[in-house]
C-alpha cells in the first residue's frame, strides 16, 4: 500500500494494510477484545491487585524485577495468599537484577519459603542479556502489558517518594493469547536449558472468550531476532493520515 495524504482515509483502516503490518511483524490482529490504557501508576496499582485477587486458576508474572518495598511486599502477600488456595503462580524476574542491584531479595525470599515457583533469568547463551519484559498474566484471560515493574516508583505507592511517569496496558480477550505463548516460551526455555526444578508452563492454551470489540496484537522481541517491535511502528505511523501520538521513556537517534 502506497502512503496517503493527510487528511484522507487511514490506511490502518485497510484489511490488506492491516495484512502487510502482520507479515512484517509475525503478530496477528484479533478482534474480540477490551484495551485500557493506565498512565497513572495508582490506577495501574489498583488494577492490577483487582486481577490477582480475583484470579481462579493461575497468575503468572513476568518483570525486571520486584522491589523491596511497600508494593514488592504487597504484591507478594497477595502472590502467597493465591498459592495457598491452590493456584498456579509463577514469578519470573531478571537475575543479574537481583544480584548486581539486590533489588527484591527480601520478597523473592518470602516466595520461595511459600514454595511459590520463582526464576531468575539468565540466558545462558547470551550471559549479559536481562529480562526486561513485563507481564501481568491472569487465569489466562486478562494481561498486564507495559513498563512498570513491582515496585513504589512505577506504582505511586510511597506517598512522599518517587512517582515515575510510566505506561501499562490492561487487556482482555483473545489476543491475550499471545501473551500467555510468549510468557510461556520464556519460563520453559529457561526450565529446560537450565535443569530448574519448576513446573513447565502448557503451550496448549485455549484462546480467551471475546470481551470487547476492538482488534489488537502483542508483539514481543528478542534480541538476536527481527526488530520487529520498531517495525510494527514505522508501518502504523506510514498508515497514518490523521494523528501520531508516542510515549517512550527515550527517543535515541540511530540509523
């Protein structure tokens, strides 16, 4: 598709764009689903002990790393109190996190003494690569998507401490599924190419039941792959005729 003026039709309106975008980016667009977005880390705090509290058959969480404070130790207490009804969890942050910055030892061993199954990253092909993906996952249905980590800065929960400006996305719905494989992926690459003694996490999920109307996709990138996270952008803003609005924690010129 060739680009359009300003002012005309979108392009992202257009299902063979839309098909060219899916190629570029191996991420397919469902339709079916709820997206909200949660700019304010209290809102995103909310809603995400909302989703853990009410979990039925398992919360997996997937991030940097969880922090030694009041939402590390919060979020913990909730994490313990679902694995003593029963549920699977599963916590999965970055190793050379912990280790080189300490950040989280004290809650990581507040999980581990619950019997809760916790990793901590480490690639062993690729020794100085960390995890930097965060994942909220909820029974499957529901996913937390975007750059906060478990801790009082990104979450707004020390009154009188920092409150960075951060982005989360909270979705429901089929393209969840996708979140759930690459979660997935991640935990059962790092089970099996490191003989941990934790469960292995079931490719075989089912698609999550329609909850809105909008059509989304979830892209994940390693870094020996395709960037085609930065690719997915420049398509979208080639297929844009009215508006381009983005919000990133750095704007870093390169080729």
């Amino acid at each position: 598709f060739a680009p359009r003026r300003a002012g005309e039709a979108s392009l992202l309106s257009e299902p063979g764009f839309i098909a060219e975008m899916e190629k570029l980016t191996g991420n397919r667009f469902l339709p079916g689903n709820s997206v909200e977005l949660h700019s304010d880390g209290a809102a995103s705090y909310a809603a995400r002990n909302a989703l853990i509290a009410g979990a039925k058959k398992s919360v997996h969480l997937m991030a940097w790393g969880i922090y030694d404070d009041k939402a590390g130790r919060e979020t913990v207490d909730l994490l313990i109190a679902k694995k003593r009804e029963g549920l699977d969890v599963k916590v999965i942050v970055d190793g050379q996190t912990t280790e080189d910055s300490g950040h989280g030892l004290v809650e990581l061993a507040r999980l581990s003494a619950a019997d809760e199954e916790v990793i901590r990253f480490h690639d062993v092909k690729r020794k100085y690569d960390g995890l930097h993906a965060k994942i909220l996952l909820v029974d499957g249905e529901a996913a937390v998507l975007g750059g906060r980590n478990v801790g009082d800065p990104y979450l707004h929960t020390d009154p009188a401490g920092l409150k960075w400006r951060d982005m989360d996305v909270l979705l429901r719905g089929p393209a969840t599924a996708a979140a759930a494989r690459w979660l997935a992926e991640i935990w059962n690459e790092q089970v099996l190419s490191r003989g941990l003694f934790v469960g292995l996490i079931s490719l075989s999920h089912e698609v999550p039941t329609p909850a809105g109307t909008m059509a989304a996709a979830v892209s994940y990138s390693r870094p020996e792959g395709e960037a085609t996270i930065l690719l997915g952008m420049l398509k979208a803003m080639a297929g844009a005729t009215k508006r381009v609005r983005i919000e990133n924690a750095y704007f870093i010129t390169f080729p």
